[in-house]
C-alpha cells in the first residue's frame, strides 16, 4: 500500500488582508504549511504534492525541492484543484489523501488512522470503499458543511453550511474536507464532477458520485481543535492559542515547570531539560534548547540559542547566543549574536555582551558593555565597563587574559590586549596593550611609578 498525500495551497486567503501567502503566515515558529507537512510526514515514500497557484513562487521558493508542484492556474474550487495533481500521482499509488495547508493542528496520528480507517486495512483490501473522510463534532461551525447519515448510520451526503435546512443546520458532525481516496476509482471518476452555480469544482461532490454508485464511504473521527482551519488572523490567533497549550503540555509532561502556561510562548523545535523552571512572561523562539534545572523568566526572550543546565535568565533577551552551565544573565540584560558565556558566569543588571567569549568563573558588573572581545578566566569586568570596538570604521577586538581584574568605568579602546592578572583602576581609558601583572590608570591609562606599582592599589569597583 502505498498513499500520495496532496496539499491544497493554491487559494488567494484574501481574508488575510495579506502579501504574504496564506500557507506562509507563522505559527509557533513556523509558517502554516510547514504543520501540514510534518502531519504527512511518514505516511508514504513519495513526496507530497503541493498544488499552488495564488503566490506560488513565495510557496515554491520557501519549500524547494522537498514537495512536487501542480499548478491550479484558474482557481475553480478543491476538485479542480485535485484534478491538476492527477498527472502527477496517476498509478502511482494505491490512496490519494487530500488536505489544506491551513489546517495546523491536524495531528499525523489521525491521518494515519485515517489512511488505514478504522478496520485499519488499506483500501484495496475493500475495493467496494471509493474514500473516506474525517469528520468532527463541534459547536463553532466554521462554515464547514454537514454530515447526513441515513438511519443505519451511514453517510448520505454532505451538505453545504449556505444549502443546509433549518434541521440539517443543527447537526453538529462536520465535515472540515480531509479526504482518503481510492486512487484507481478517483482518477477513473473525478472527471465526473461537474461545476457549481459559481463555476467551481467541490471535492463534496465525489462523495455523491460515490453514494450514487453504491460504494461505501467510510469516516475517521477527528479531535474538535484538530480541524480548525484559518481564513483570517483572528483564526490564526486561536489556532495559535491551541498549540500554544498543546506544545507547553508535551513540555509540562516531560518534566518542565511552566508556571503559567497561558502567558508563555514556547516554538515547535524548542527543547527544555527536566526540572527546568519557565516563569511568565516567556518567550522561547526558534532553534532554542535550553538544558536541564535552569530557571528562565520572567518576561524574559529567547531566541535561536542553546541555554546550558542550571542556568538563570531574568528578564532578559538573549538571541542566537550560547550559555554554559552555571551561568546567569539579568536581570534586564541582552545577549546579541555571538555572544557565549563559559560555565558559571556572572552577568548583572542592565548587561550587554554581543560576538565575544567570556572564560569561565567570569563576573560582570551592571551597566557594562562587551562587544567583539575574548576574555579569559575568573576576569572581574567592573560596573560600567565598556569595550569601545568601532573606529567609525570597522570593529576591532579587545582581548582580556585570565585573573584580569577592571575597575569601574574601564574603557578599553580596541584592538586592544590585557595581559594575564592585568588591572585597570576606576574611570581608566585604555588605549595600549597592558602587559601581565600590570596596573594601569587615568585617562589615558598609563602605569604608576615604580613604588606604587609594586603596591597595587585596589582599584575604585
């Protein structure tokens, strides 16, 4: 047995008031195709088809050469859209499963129950069976049509939601338009279909076909969140919300405390260690991992780094940056890009690190800027700190050795080298390399007489 799945993603989504594409709006992290294909993913050797049309270049250039393409040039409605697939897929496969690429939260556990329908036998073991379909049970309607069953139960009809009767209206089965087709009876038959009042092709109408020919059609029951589908970004927002629950409970069933779920933001591809703490206000965005027993928020972001174990983030923002154990940033302090604290590093209130190594055991004081720097072990970086790395030209680097110890207010003008155990007093403008066990201060830095050198006088932190 084997299945082609066939995602529809050629609609203009005018409701989105958008330039973007529909399919491409984000969603915890990633665009709203890319949920339709991981629910695919696994369920057959053969590349998805993904028939565009609306936008299809922004479409094509996002997903590559991972899909195949069809081309719905005239959009005449979903089995107009299928029908430009069967070049594609004909006797390729033994099903056909059709799906949106607005549909997020479908999970891959339902369609393959859906591929396998309820017996869990593949169609060609029942030739007499032409589809089935999900179908789900809900209050909000969504404008999805209705499922007529006959009185032994079996399904009679769809009915479109502007068709239905005042009793047809009430029935609450749905019918949100997945379906699994015989490949051989849809290809022989969806030539069959003919065109609405409006011109336009409804796959609903291959069930008709089918009823009328007496096969059977069988249906999948579907979770109520699972078939929501999003026409505007209101839509999107609750669709959002849903995942939102659904990824933070995976993490709460994993081990991880989420104080409030409801007001923390957690991307798909995120990965948290047990007993790690995540507070209000909390945004975990992108390709982040953050380890085990570490204490992040409140309000604090996160994006696209790697967070060791047993480390603290205090409202902070921290982006495309590396953590070591141990370490701590906050609160109210940023890592840009490039940043990497060692294990067990200190940095207070109101930091900023961006392209630089801090060495273990390193102790930044408040209100202090490393920029473009290498610095070593157990370096202490006093209070209001800053490395002054651009000439109005380019960045240069400022490198600081093991055990260097700096005073408050430290300027340090780069290109610039510190020598191992180096110190700076308080207020100092560095502008020249500063040799190992050497003191240096006042503007600019210069090293004291001789006498007073061998005293080394604590500098001002």
């Amino acid at each position: 047995m084997s299945v082609a799945a066939v995602i529809l993603a050629a609609g203009h989504g005018t409701r989105m008031k958008s330039n973007l594409s529909k399919s491409l709006h984000p969603l915890a992290g990633q665009p709203l195709i890319e949920w339709t294909l991981q629910a695919v993913d696994g369920l057959s050797d053969l590349r998805p088809v993904v028939v565009v049309g609306h936008a299809r270049k922004q479409v094509q250039d996002y997903l590559g050469d991972r899909v195949e393409y069809s081309l719905q040039e005239q959009l005449l409605g979903t089995g107009h859209a299928l029908m430009q697939a069967k070049e594609r897929l004909y006797q390729r496969a033994d099903q056909v499963l059709v799906l949106y690429a607005d549909m997020p939260l479908l999970r891959p556990e339902t369609l393959k129950q859906l591929t396998q329908r309820r017996t869990g036998s593949p169609h060609r073991q029942h030739p007499a069976t032409a589809l089935s379909l999900l179908t789900v049970e809900r209050k909000e309607a969504q404008g999805f049509g209705r499922i007529v069953r006959d009185e032994i139960g079996a399904v009679r009809a769809i009915v479109e939601e502007v068709d239905c009767t005042p009793e047809q209206r009430a029935i609450r089965e749905l019918n949100p338009g997945v379906y699994c087709f015989n490949a051989q009876w849809l290809w022989e038959n969806i030539s069959l279909l003919t065109p609405s009042s409006t011109g336009e092709y409804f796959l609903t109408d291959m069930l008709a076909i089918a009823v009328e020919q007496g096969k059977g059609v069988e249906t999948v029951a579907a979770e109520s969140d699972e078939t929501f589908g999003i026409n505007d970004r209101s839509q999107l927002a609750a669709a959002a919300h849903a995942l939102r629950q659904r990824i933070n409970t995976d993490h709460m069933l994993a081990g991880v405390t989420i104080v409030d779920p409801a007001s923390t933001y957690i991307d798909a591809d995120v990965t948290i260690g047990q007993d790690s703490t995540i507070l209000p206000g909390t945004h975990l965005q992108g390709n982040t991992t953050v380890g085990a027993g570490c204490c992040i928020g409140p309000n604090s972001r996160i994006v696209d780094s790697a967070i060791g174990d047993a480390c603290r983030v205090e409202y902070s923002v921290i982006e495309q940056s590396r953590m070591d154990r141990g370490s701590e940033v906050g609160p109210f302090g940023h890592l840009r890009p490039g940043a990497h604290l060692g294990e067990d590093v200190h940095m207070g209130n109101f930091g900023e690190v961006k392209n630089s190594r801090l060495g273990r055991g390193v102790k930044m004081g408040h209100f202090s800027y490393i920029g473009d720097a290498t610095v070593g072990e157990n370096v202490n970086i006093g209070a209001g700190t800053i490395t002054c790395n651009f000439d109005g030209v380019s960045k240069n680097r400022t490198t600081l050795g093991d055990d260097v110890f700096l005073g408050s207010d430290t300027l340090l003008v780069a290109p610039v080298t510190l020598g191992a155990r180096a110190r700076t007093g308080a207020g100092s403008v560095v502008t020249r390399d500063v040799e190992e066990d050497t003191l240096v201060y006042g503007v600019p830095a210069k090293r004291p007489p001789a006498a007073e050198n061998a005293t080394q006088p604590e500098s001002n932190e």
